[in-house]
C-alpha cells in the first residue's frame, strides 16, 4: 500500500512540474506584444470582422425563475394541473 502512494506521489510530482513548465510558457505568451495591435487600433469599428459570442446559457436558477413566471402569468397552468 505504501508503495502504490509513492508511486502516486511521484506521478503527481511530474504533472505539477508539467503544469509549472505550462504556466510559465503561458506567461511568455502573455507578455509578448500582439503583433497587430497597432493595425487593429487604426481599423475603424465598421471595418472589423464581427465577432459572434455565443449567448450564455441560462442557469438552472434562471430556468426555475422563468417557469415560475410563466406558470403564474398562464403559460403553464395546464402542466400543473395534470400534476
């Protein structure tokens, strides 16, 4: 058992070393200059490409609100009925 728990202790030493070395690739990345910036800040806004965001999608909360809403504005009176 205590063998299995080094093994695991050295598995989980190399992937925290792994995810160091990707941190620190990722912080090099970020502090490079965007190489057109410039260009970008010159484009007026019309000339950009549209970027399309996807919507959120609504939370279970979110969801729980709008049913209630619906159920008490008539929308679902049906469905609790048959309840």
């Amino acid at each position: 058992m205590l063998e299995s728990l080094e093994k695991k202790l050295a598995e989980a030493r190399i992937k925290l070393e792994d995810v160091e070395h990707q941190i620190e690739n990722a912080r090099v990345e970020v502090a490079k200059p965007f190489a057109k910036e410039r260009e970008l800040a010159e484009k007026p806004a019309a000339d950009r490409p549209a970027v399309d965001i996807p919507a959120q999608k609504p939370s279970i909360r979110e969801k729980m609100e709008t049913y209630k809403k619906e159920s008490i504005g008539g929308k679902n009176k049906e469905s609790l009925a048959e309840r």
